[in-house]
C-alpha cells in the first residue's frame, strides 16, 4: 500500500514515518520501476506498535531493541515504569519545595540559600 494510506491508516505523518523507516524499524518494499515504497500490512501493524509505545514516552532506541528482539516486552516495560517512578518522586519533591517557597514572600538571596539547603 502507498503511503497515504499508511497515514491514514495509523495517524502518523509522512516524516513520521519516513524517519521510522531511516531508523530500521519498518523496511518497505521499493517498486523497482519508479521507486515507490510499498508498504505491508505487517509494516502498519509495526508503525501502530511504534506510535503506541511512543504515546507512553518510549525511546526510538527502546523499540528498535524490542522490536529486534534484544530486548523483551516486560523488561521494556518494567525499565519505562522505573524511570516513571522516578521522575514522579523527582516532582513530587520538586512540588513540595516549590509549595514551600510560595508560603512567604522571598527576595533572591533568600530564595537561593534556602534551594540550595534542600
């Protein structure tokens, strides 16, 4: 199928997906005569998994592993909620200070001594 409706078919923009497949993760099939890529269905089921792991934050390297099989889905997955968890802690902390300073008014030096003490 051609690319248009690959787009169609997945949500994804043409750079998108040209930059998917300059990354190794799809490899169309180029019609010989006038270059065209034709595009398989396992093609757009792998452009779906692409776009769905992206929504949650997963690297390009990531899926590349995955879907190379040097990495397993639960070990992906179990990384990704890692780094969740503590990216979430980072903000929470982050919340708490921030919270904190708004209770009083505080000039620059202040502000300063008192980010640095927590």
């Amino acid at each position: 199928m051609k690319i248009q409706e690959v787009m169609r078919l997945t949500g994804l923009t043409r750079k998108a997906i040209y930059f998917y497949e300059k990354e190794g993760l799809i490899r169309p099939r180029i019609d010989e005569t006038n270059q065209y890529r034709d595009y398989s269905d396992a093609d757009v089921d792998r452009l779906r998994l692409i776009a769905a792991l992206r929504s949650l934050d997963f690297s390009v390297q990531e899926i590349k592993r995955l879907l190379d099989g040097q990495e397993t889905p639960i070990d992906l997955i179990r990384r990704r909620l890692a780094g969740i968890r503590q990216q979430k802690e980072q903000l929470d902390r982050a919340e708490r200070v921030l919270a904190a300073l708004c209770e009083e008014p505080l000039e620059p030096g202040e502000l300063l001594r008192r980010l640095r003490a927590e």
